[in-house]
C-alpha cells in the first residue's frame, strides 16, 4: 500500500514538472495516457451543403464538410517521435503546446533536412538565405499560396499553420512551406458474379472499392497521388499521377499508352466529387514545409471504364489493387478520412 502511494506521489509530481516545461507525459501506468499518439482523431466536420466546382478539365462538386479540417484537434501525425526515412527524434510537442500563440521558451526543434532534398534536384527550393521565394503568393511557376490562408514567416522562413511539429528545416519535403498534391479517390462498386452490387452484411449498404496503392518509402496503402509540378493545373496531376502510379503508363507500349488515355479521360472529365482541399496531417511535415492536398473522387459507376483496365503498379507504388472501402482501413497520412466522405457521399458502406 505504502509503495503504491509513493509510486502515484511520484507520478503526480512527474507530471507537474512536465506540464511546467510544456514536455509531454509519457510515464506508462495504469489510468494514464500519453500526451501524444499517432493515432489521428477524426478531423473533419460534417455539413450536407453542396456546391459546383469548375476546374480545367473536369467538372467538380464538394460539399462543405469536405473543405475545411476541424479547428478542434491538433495535428498528430506530423509530430511522430521519429522522422520517416531516418533515425531522427522530433522535440516532443504535447498538444497544450503545438499552437504557436502559446508561449514555450523551452522549445528547441530538432532542424533536419533529407540528404535527398539537400543535393538541390530540380523540384527542391535551395536553403533559405542564398534565394528569396515570395511566400503567400504565386512565385514565378511556383504556388507558395496555403489553403489554409496566409502563413507567417519567422527568420524568412514560413510557419507551419497548424503549428509546431518538433522539427524544423524541410525533411523529406521539397519546398519551403506548402507542398502541394493531388489524390486522386477512383472508385466502383464491389459487384457479384451477375454484375449485381454486393452489400454488406451488417450496414446493409453497397461495398464501394477504391484503387490503392502501397507505397515503397514507408510500406503503408495508400491513394495514388503526388506532386503538382510548377504551372500545372491540378486536374492533369490527378489524371498523370494516377496513370503512372496505378496503371505504370510510363512503361507501356504506345497502343497501351493510347487505350489508357481514352479511359482515364472519359473517367476523368466526369463529375468528379471534391473530397478535401486543404492541409494534410502528413508524417513528412516540419514547422516549415508541410504538405496540402486536393482529393478528387472519381467513380466508375457502370463499370465498364477504368474497371477494365489491368492494374500495374510504377513509379513510387510498390504494389497496387482495389480495396474494399471499410472503416477498419489504415491508410496513409488523412486518406482513411478521405474515403470516408467519399463513402457517405455515395451512400455506400463504411
């Protein structure tokens, strides 16, 4: 009884001391939980308003739960204890500290940037200091607006909108403050051996499946996207990357690579629906670049597009299938939350 006392005195007074120096509780006992998880919590409010989008080349509708993240919690995966790619330990951030408005004195980010980014190829900006990008704006080819809003600069450098992350510098990331992508979410429904929709079960509702693939850098699924190269329009990085991570359409022959087009064009200019346009709670992320993305669904309803073509995974894909669509999913980075709008916008199961 006494030892039990003193080992609950001594956690009490561990955790006072942390709480003082803004350090997160990480003491392992029954009845208390650490200060950080990897664990994202749900971050996405839900609204049932839709609106038409037009983007060049395709037309687009969202609804507002898939514009906005939720002010409520903290970024979770770009404060991960170790750095993907590396051995590097980020300074942990409890989640009473990630805003920068609070004041932390004792805040000492570990500064890391990949010997990939360091080598200066052509889609990373050079160090801070021997160039000066215009941030907030379109900088020659190069979009450094956030859809976030305006980001702050410190030193010259940005910072991250969602706030600290325990590491500064651009880690895996080329640019200096926003990185922007493009996720493509193609869709179809899970049919019998009739061409009927099968349903689940329990939810009594139609099993949707998406293209997934697993990516080679950390082993994780995920939906095939990337980069949107300087001066490109966002609906032709969905329709590139999509082609060259799921279908390898860099590797075909030339009638392939022609029988591919059609396809992912017609699928492509379809009404796609708009699942997410903002910042990505991504473990690449650093108090100075992080990631943001537009997230398009793309659903082959009749089946008879995209369906036929034979998946063949490339560039950064290690192997690539269709998935079915359920809650149980982990997925890479905000993609499990991306489905799930995609699942409620199509009525489907999840």
């Amino acid at each position: 009884m006494v030892h039990l006392l003193l080992r609950r005195n001594w956690i009490c007074r561990m955790r006072v001391a942390l709480t003082l120096f803004g350090l997160p509780l990480t003491v392992c006992s029954p009845g208390v939980r650490s200060a950080i998880s990897c664990s994202p919590p749900h971050p996405f409010r839900t609204s049932h308003s839709i609106r038409q989008i037009y983007s060049s080349g395709c037309s687009l509708y969202t609804t507002c739960a898939a514009t906005m993240l939720s002010s409520a919690g903290p970024h979770v995966k770009s404060r991960c204890p170790q750095y993907p790619g590396s051995n590097i330990k980020r300074f942990p951030v409890p989640d009473a500290k990630v805003d920068w408005t609070q004041n932390w004195p004792q805040y000492n980010p570990v500064s890391y940037t990949d010997p990939s980014v360091a080598k200066k190829p052509a889609w990373a900006d050079p160090d801070i200091g021997s160039f000066c990008p215009n941030f907030n704006t379109v900088d020659a080819a190069v979009d450094r607006t956030s859809f976030e809003g305006s980001y702050k600069l410190e030193k010259g450098k940005p910072l991250n909108p969602r706030g600290r992350t325990g590491l500064t510098g651009r880690g895996l990331l080329g640019r200096w403050g926003p990185n922007h992508a493009a996720d493509p979410v193609v869709s179809r429904w899970k049919l019998d051996a009739k061409g009927g929709k099968i349903h689940h079960p329990v939810s009594k509702r139609p099993i949707l499946q998406f293209v997934s693939i697993k990516r080679k850098d950390c082993g994780e699924w995920a939906i095939p996207g990337g980069m949107v190269d300087p001066g490109e329009q966002v609906s032709l990085t969905l329709q590139r990357e999509f082609s060259e991570e799921a279908l390898n359409s860099l590797l075909s022959s030339p009638s392939e690579r022609a029988k591919i087009h059609e396809r992912i064009t017609k699928l492509f200019n379809s009404p796609g629906f708009q699942v997410y346009k903002g910042y990505v709670d991504d473990p690449r992320n650093t108090d100075n670049s992080w990631m943001e993305t537009v997230a398009v669904n793309f659903h082959d309803d009749s089946g008879n597009s995209v369906s036929e073509l034979p998946l063949q995974a490339g560039d950064d894909a290690g192997q690539v299938q269709w998935v079915d669509v359920d809650s149980s999913l982990a997925l890479y980075a905000s993609h499990s939350h991306f489905l799930e709008l995609v699942a409620k916008e199509r009525k489907a199961h999840w």
